[in-house]
C-alpha cells in the first residue's frame, strides 16, 4: 500500500468520527436538544376574594358618657 491510500483510509476514519460527534453534539443529536419543559396542568381561574380587606383606619362608634 502507498502512503496515499493509508493516508486516504485514516482520513475517511477520522471524517467519519466527526462527522458522528457533530450528530451527536449539533442540533439533530440527543445531546444537542435543549430539555423538553415540563407540562403543567391548566390550573382553574384563581378564585377572586369574596370582600376586600378593609383599609384605612377602623372607625368605631364610642358611646358618649
């Protein structure tokens, strides 16, 4: 075998490893995908409150003495 040839089989040999971590590593590859979100359910509307919470000072009537 001449150099060519041996050089020619190491070349497709090291091609053919590229090429196979470029699948598995790029786009297409397990690897290369990014994680799938988890599904969450579709929660009910939230319940709205049933009376606002009072704000401002608490008058109260004092009776008079």
């Amino acid at each position: 075998m001449s150099s060519e040839s041996v050089g020619g089989i190491l070349g497709a040999i090291v091609a053919a490893i590229v090429l196979a971590v470029a699948v598995v590593f790029g786009p297409i590859g397990q690897y290369g995908k990014p994680p799938k979100p988890a599904k969450a359910e579709p929660a009910a509307a939230p319940a709205a409150p049933a009376t606002p919470a009072p704000r401002g000072p608490v008058i109260r009537e004092v009776p008079n003495q």
